[in-house]
C-alpha cells in the first residue's frame, strides 16, 4: 500500500487483480493441425480489467446477452471485440508466443488453421470442455454436454506429438 495512512488505493486492487488475471498454463493440443502448446486461460479478473477500458455502450451491449437479449452490434463495437480477441490471444499463448510481427520462435496468428483458431478462442472463453470426447464434437460442429458437465472446462489432451 503506498499511502501512509495504509488505506489501499485503486493502484493496489488493479495490482492484485492483474497478478490474479491468468490461470496456470496448461499444454493444449489444437484440433486441426495437432500441434501442442503452452497457454494460459483468462480468469475474472482479467476480463473485469479489459471491460473496464470499453465503452460504456459496449458493456452494456456485452451484459445484455447475459439477459436473452440479442443487441445490435456496430462495426467499430466489432472492430474493438476484434482487437480484446487479438490481445488475449498474444498474452495466452506462453510457447510458442503469438505475434503480428513474429520472430524466429513466434507463431503469426495467420498461420493457425480456422479450426485451430476457433478452437482456442472457445478454450480461452471457458466453453470447451476438458472432456477428451468433446474435441469430436467441436470438430462435427456439434454441442456437446455430458450430464453433469459444466462449460467452464478445456480440451487438454496429453497427446504426445
């Protein structure tokens, strides 16, 4: 606490909220092209410091879906859900790294297959199960919950490739 009268400030609670912003890293293995990596998943408190940056209109828009409600979204609201993809990806990935301007031990997002970036968007959004059976139906395209499933779990296979 930097304030003498040990009062926390805002610096303080961001501070413990980002030490807190990503889960341990866990080895993936993406669905198209077979390949493992090294990445971390977002917590709450990682999204709670992202949404804290957007427009009001966008959280409000964002917390509507929440409620059954299907906003309307504008093409800068887009462009900027865009670029929260495109930063989450580039801290998630731990090894390989992700980056626009790769270097020699970087991975180009460009190079992930379609299915391979789907896929790891829907795992760092919770919504693929850690269930080994699950990374078939994504591949169909088909949902897939066993009963007593929850959604917040990821496909991690221990796959040695």
């Amino acid at each position: 606490m930097d304030k003498p009268n040990g009062i926390a400030s805002a610096a303080d609670f961001r501070q413990l909220a980002e030490s807190s912003a990503w889960a341990k890293p866990e080895r993936v293995v993406l669905p198209k092209s077979g390949f493992a990596v090294i990445v971390r998943r977002p917590t709450k408190f990682y999204w709670a410091l992202r949404r804290s940056g957007w427009q009001e209109e966008l959280r409000e828009k964002i917390d509507s879906i929440g409620m059954g409600l299907k906003p309307e979204f504008s093409n800068n609201d887009l462009l900027e859900l865009a670029r929260e993809d495109q930063r989450m990806l580039s801290e998630a990935f731990v090894e390989s790294k992700l980056s626009l301007h790769p270097g020699p031990d970087d991975i180009d997002p460009n190079w992930l297959p379609e299915e391979d970036a789907q896929f790891i968007l829907k795992y760092l959004r919770g919504q693929v199960l850690a269930s080994g059976q699950d990374l078939d139906a994504f591949r169909r395209g088909k949902p897939f919950n066993p009963e007593g499933s929850s959604a917040d779990g990821a496909i991690v296979r221990e796959d040695s490739h």
